[in-house]
C-alpha cells in the first residue's frame, strides 16, 4: 500500500517528535556517565577533556562512603532474603490451600502495605521497633523493609503460583513424595523465576530508600549509602557535582550488575513449566 504524502509527513512529524523526547530523557543519564571522569564541576552535558579518575580516588578515601555502600549491602541482602523466603511460603500457602477468604486476606494485606506507607507509617514503626530495643542496628531496618515489601511479593507470587497446574505436585505426591518434598523438588523450581521477579524488585526498594535507615539508625558506620551520599553536599546544602556524580556511579553499580546477572542467566523469560 502506497503511503499519501500526509501519511508520509505525519510518520516523519512523529518519528521527529520521539526522537527528541528520547534526547531529552537521555540528556542526565549522558551526564551521569560522563561527569564522574571531568575534573571540573559542571553541570551541563561535556565531555571530559582531559579524562580523570581523581574523583574516584576521593570516594574511595572516604572511609563513612565506602562503609555505607557496605551497610547498604548487608541491608539489601538481610531483607531480600527474608523478603523471598516468607514470600514464597506464604504465597503458595494462600495458592493451594481451601482457607476461607484467602483472595481478601491477600487483598487487605496489599490495601494497606500500599496506604499505610511511607511517613505515615514511620511513627508507629519507630515505637514498635524502639520498644524491641532495635534502634541503630541493621536488623531494625531489615525487618521494616520486610514488613514493608512482604505483602505485595505475596501478591506478586501468588499470581505466580496460581498460574501453575497443581497436578504438577499431585503427581508427585502420586508417585510417593511427601507435601514437603513436592514442594522443594517439584513447585520450587517451576517458581523460581517468579522468586527472582520479587528478590530483584525488593533489591531495588532496600537499596535506593532513604526515609526508614535515617529514621531508625543514629551511627554513621551503619549509615547506608542512600543516607551517606548527602556527605557530598556542603553544610549551605550545594553538592560537590564531581564527586556526587562519581558516588552516584559506584552506587548504581550493584543494581547493574544484578540486572546484567538476571538478563543473562533468565533472560528475562519469567514463565513457569517444567520439562518432559
């Protein structure tokens, strides 16, 4: 079918237009690479002439920046942990059991995870976790998150599960398995890449949340680095660009690194199945 020349020049009008909203979000991800490797402080998009690494060497000296990326590790990786592992449990509890009102039970729980968040949620928390006597300690912000995260990976890995045939365990259980074995050697692996939908998305929460580890942490050392990466800011409250730009890389580093990771051993094909 030959084209009009309307047709032609709205095609071309709209091409235009996409690729100039795409270079303008492009524009801070360009800075963000380039500006860690400038010498100078500036905010516009430049390449670095000459190209340096002395902004990272001053992270690098910076004892309470490299420490935070450590507490955002071990915050990350506590609750991503306990996060999955409950997750996983009680969504497949809700999928195969018969308890009357599981759907609400599900629904109400994801309710208010999603109302009762944020500042709104942080005064009662900080009573309750203050009342355990787990103020500044990385267990207090592991378990926040978790509680935090935990209803809406339910819901996540319900549908998940739900997706799957229950005839996959029944034939197990046929054969001699017990409930539990069917679970681990059966339902287990057929739900992994759903397991690994919510260990990426509760990563990303952890790693990139500010408000619950400033509120329920006083010590610098446990400080994470989403807290830590305001020491590159003055006292005035104006950011050493150079050396928040060369932070904000390492930061980002992990949640690359962990995107690459799932993109190449999933391949991003989340689906369920299981071989003959």
């Amino acid at each position: 079918m030959k084209l009009t020349f309307p047709a032609f020049a709205g095609r071309i009008a709209f091409s235009a237009l996409a690729a100039l909203i795409g270079a303008i979000f492009a524009l801070p991800l360009i800075w963000f690479i380039f500006a860690p490797f400038n010498a100078r402080a500036e905010l516009g998009v430049t390449i670095p002439d000459p190209w340096t690494l002395s902004n990272f060497m001053t992270v690098f000296q910076n004892n309470f920046a490299m420490q935070a990326l450590w507490n955002s590790l071990i915050q990350s990786i506590g609750g991503v942990i306990l996060v999955g592992a409950a997750a996983t449990l009680a969504a497949y509890a809700l999928s195969r059991s018969s308890i009357p009102g599981k759907g609400a039970v599900t629904y109400i729980l994801l309710l208010f995870s999603s109302v009762v968040s944020g500042s709104a949620a942080m005064v009662p928390i900080f009573l309750i976790v203050s009342a355990m006597g787990l103020i500044d300690s990385h267990l207090a912000v592991i378990l926040t998150f978790a509680g935090g995260l935990l209803p809406t990976a339910m819901f996540i890995l319900r549908d998940f599960i739900d997706s799957i045939p229950k005839s996959y365990e029944e034939s197990a259980m046929v054969a001699g398995a017990s409930p539990v074995q069917a679970f681990f050697d059966v339902a287990l692996p057929v739900i992994r890449p759903g397991i690994v939908v919510v260990v990426v998305w509760a990563f990303v929460n952890i790693w990139g949340s500010f408000l619950i580890p400033f509120i329920l942490l006083r010590s610098d050392k446990l400080m994470p680095a989403s807290v830590a990466i305001y020491s590159f800011y003055s006292e005035a409250g104006t950011p050493t660009v150079t050396l928040l730009a060369a932070y904000s890389l390492i930061y980002s580093l992990p949640v690359i690194i962990l995107y690459l990771f799932v993109s190449w051993k999933f391949g991003f094909r989340f689906f369920g199945g299981i071989k003959a």
